[in-house]
C-alpha cells in the first residue's frame, strides 16, 4: 500500500520541480503561484482560510502573504466586522500573471490525466477525496 503514496508523492514533487523552473523568472518558485491562484480564485478569503484551503500551516501561510504582498502580487485588507481579521486580495499585477498561473496548471493537468477516460477521472477524484489528510 505505500506504492500509492509514495506514487502521489513523486508526482507532487515533479510538479514541483517543474513549476519551480517555469516560475523562477517571476520569483514565484516553491509554490507561491498557487496562492496568488487561490486568491483570485476567491478574493477576500481571511489568512487561516487560506491556509486551511491549501493544507498548509497558518504561520507558514501567513509569511508567504507577507512575501506575496511585499512582492505586489496580494494585498491585505481589514475584514468589515472585524478588526482582527485580516482578508486577502489580489492587486492588479496578481490578477494580470493569473491566466499564466492557470494555464500552467491546466497543462500539467492535462497532462497528468491524458492517458484517464472521464470515468476514469471521476473515479480518480472520488478515490482521493476518500482519503484521510
């Protein structure tokens, strides 16, 4: 059984490899594209969604909001109700690299499941979200 996880694994890290080339011109290696695709996937999201959404651990998360935001890719902004929560949005340059970002993935989405009838795929989605993370 560890054949299967270990198989996730490699493919998570030659994703990441893969990414971390195509994205080091931008200064957006070691997975800080996603998040600038999260973001203006759901704009306004606070920084522990965020990090939940994504499975990464809020101090983590909110470094590289930091980093990002520093960089001109996301800004933050008081949430309305409450002060102490912080909202995340995309500026205009993080919504300008946003079609690359998404073309990127779509590419190595394709290419990941080309060999996938649609059952396939959809079986493939359903046997994932049964696991336990």
């Amino acid at each position: 059984m560890f054949d299967i996880i270990r198989r996730i694994g490699a493919i998570t890290r030659l994703i990441q490899i893969e990414s971390n080339q195509y994205f080091k011109d931008q200064r957006l290696n070691n997975n800080l594209f996603i998040y600038i695709i999260r973001v203006v996937e759901q704009p306004g999201m606070f920084l522990g969604e965020l990090a939940d959404s994504m499975q990464i651990d809020r101090t983590t998360s909110f470094r590289t909001v930091k980093k990002l935001t520093e960089m001109g890719y996301l800004r933050l902004a008081n949430d309305q109700d409450n002060l102490k929560i912080k909202r995340v949005y995309p500026t205009k340059r993080g919504e300008r690299i946003y079609p690359e970002l998404h073309a990127f993935e779509q590419r190595k989405s394709d290419q990941l499941l080309a060999d996938l009838s649609p059952a396939e795929r959809e079986q493939l989605n359903q046997l994932l979200n049964k696991l336990k993370v």
